[in-house]
C-alpha cells in the first residue's frame, strides 16, 4: 500500500492584524469636538437669522420714520415760505396778533426829554455806549429784502412811537 503523503500544512503570508476598538478616546474625543462644532454652527445661524429680520424691521421702521419726518420738513418748509410773504406776515399780525396798520400822517413821535436823557447817559457804561453801534452794525448786516426800508423807518434806536389820542377814540 502506498503511503500516502502529508501535504504541508498552510501559513498566511502576513501576520494578521489585531482588531481595533471602535471606541477610543481619541476616536470619541474626536466626534464631541465635531458635533460641538456643528452645533455652534447651528446656534450662530439661528442666531444671524433672527437678527437679520430683526435689523429687516427696524430698517423698515427707520424708513417710516424718515418718510414722516421729510413730509413735516416740507410742510415747515411750506409754511416758512408762506409765513414769509410780506402780505400774509402783515394779515398775521392784523388778524392773529390784533395790530392795526398807523397812518403815517397821523402818528406822533414821542421823544425823551433832554434831562432824562441827560440822566441816563451819565449812567450809561462803557458796553451800553457801544449798543448803538452794534446795531448800526446789525441793521448793516441784514439782507435786502423787500420792505427793509420800511421796517427800519419802524425801529429808530432813540425814538418811540406812539398812536394819537384822536385815533384811540
């Protein structure tokens, strides 16, 4: 009979490898950072979104505001321009304030007596001397408008004017 031979038995070519744990401490330390991450960005996106319509709104709100007030400019700037003229000035100082219009042939100037005057201007100081000056210099800066010649024959630094008895009857 024939013996019968032994094959050799089979080796692996390379050792095998060992297998790794799934979860190591890097491994988990790893995925908390990552997740913390994310959820950062999950929070910070919220967060831009509601700030954003939050900004949306007081931007709306702004505008508004803007419309409102450019409409009360123009209408002040409507009335200023109104108030301006020298026919509505002269119907607001008759019907709102009560002035009446003097007839220049009629009024009468009252001046100061000399030893009044005398007596005030002994007592006058230094910066009150120079009040007439300054407005000297005032009347010079003002723009020409119409009817500045007529206002200034209104105002005269050292005279009053006052209305007639005939015209207070």
């Amino acid at each position: 009979m024939a013996r019968k031979a032994t094959m050799p038995r089979l080796t692996p070519c390379f050792p095998i490898a060992p297998r790794r744990a799934s979860l190591t401490d890097r491994r988990v330390v790893a995925a908390l950072l990552v997740s913390i991450v994310f959820a950062a960005w999950g929070v910070a996106h919220i967060h831009l979104r509601f700030a954003i319509d939050d900004m949306r709104l007081q931007h709306r709100r702004l505008q508004e505001q803007y419309r409102g007030l450019e409409l009360r400019r123009m209408a002040l700037q409507g009335e200023t321009e109104r108030m301006s003229e020298l026919e509505r000035l002269g119907q607001f100082a008759r019907y709102e304030l009560g002035m009446v219009e003097q007839d220049p042939r009629t009024r009468v100037v009252a001046s100061v007596p000399t030893d009044v005057a005398a007596k005030y201007v002994e007592s006058r100081s230094v910066a009150a001397a120079d009040q007439g000056d300054a407005a000297d210099t005032l009347i010079g800066r003002l723009p020409d408008v119409p009817g500045k010649s007529l206002l200034l024959t209104l105002v005269d630094v050292n005279q009053a004017f006052a209305a007639s008895a005939s015209e207070k009857e």
